[in-house]
C-alpha cells in the first residue's frame, strides 16, 4: 500500500512540478515581450525626438 501512496504523490508533485515549469515558462515569455516592446517605444522616442530636432 505505501507503494501506491507513495506513486500518488509523486505523480501529483511531478503534475505540480509541470505546472510550475509551465507557468514560469509563461512568465518568462511575457517578461520578454514587455522588453521588446519596452525596447521597440524607445526607439520610437528617439526616432521621434530626433525628427523634432532636425
């Protein structure tokens, strides 16, 4: 009976574990993202600023 008990929780932590990758994977991508679009309305501003001053 341990035996099975302990399969059952190693399944739900390796279940846990797959949501928590998925989760910080998702994150991660999102936090990308926001730097890219971050990085990309920079380059507009400075491309902006340098139109107003020339």
């Amino acid at each position: 009976m341990t035996q099975s008990t302990t399969f059952r929780t190693s399944t739900k932590q390796d279940t846990l574990a797959d949501h928590i990758v998925e989760f910080l994977s998702r994150v991660s991508r999102a936090l990308r993202n926001l730097a890219d679009s971050a990085d990309h309305a920079a380059k507009m501003v400075r491309k902006a600023d340098a139109a107003r001053r020339s």
